[in-house]
C-alpha cells in the first residue's frame, strides 16, 4: 500500500461537510483542518498508484464544495527504530 497526501481547498463553511464525504473514500486513512492555503489534509492509502488519478477524478472531485486539489504520492516511509 502506498500512502497518498492530498491538500484540499473547500469553499467557506463547508470544510467539516468535505471531511466527512472525504472519510467514505476508498483508501481514507485520516484528515485534518490545516492552516495556509489549503483547509484540509488528508492521507489516503491505494494498491496502485497508477489509479490514484482515477480514484480522485470518480470519487474526490464530485464532492460538493471542493475548490482545489493538490496531492502528493510518496515513494518511501521512515519511522523511529
């Protein structure tokens, strides 16, 4: 499983409404309101890579009152021995 972050602008008002559609997507792990350009963070975990672009277009961007994406895939992860 490889992580996926995605930033996520929501119109005004509406952040804990996309939270909370963003919770029923296949993969969601976590999310959290963040401060800066973006309202929410938000970690999901996919098989493969290839279909994240899928995965976002069917089941990200039709949420109502989502403005912009920006999303990160991640190639490695480190922890504490």
């Amino acid at each position: 499983m490889r992580a996926v972050f995605m930033f996520v602008k929501t119109e005004l008002g509406h952040v804990t409404d996309v939270a909370n559609r963003i919770a029923e997507v296949e993969g969601f792990s976590e999310a959290f309101s963040v401060s800066g350009k973006y309202d929410l963070q938000v970690k999901l975990y996919v098989d493969d890579v290839d279909n994240i672009g899928r995965l976002i277009e069917k089941q990200i961007h039709p949420i109502p009152h989502i403005r912009e994406t920006h999303t990160i895939l991640t190639f490695e992860a480190f922890q504490n021995r």
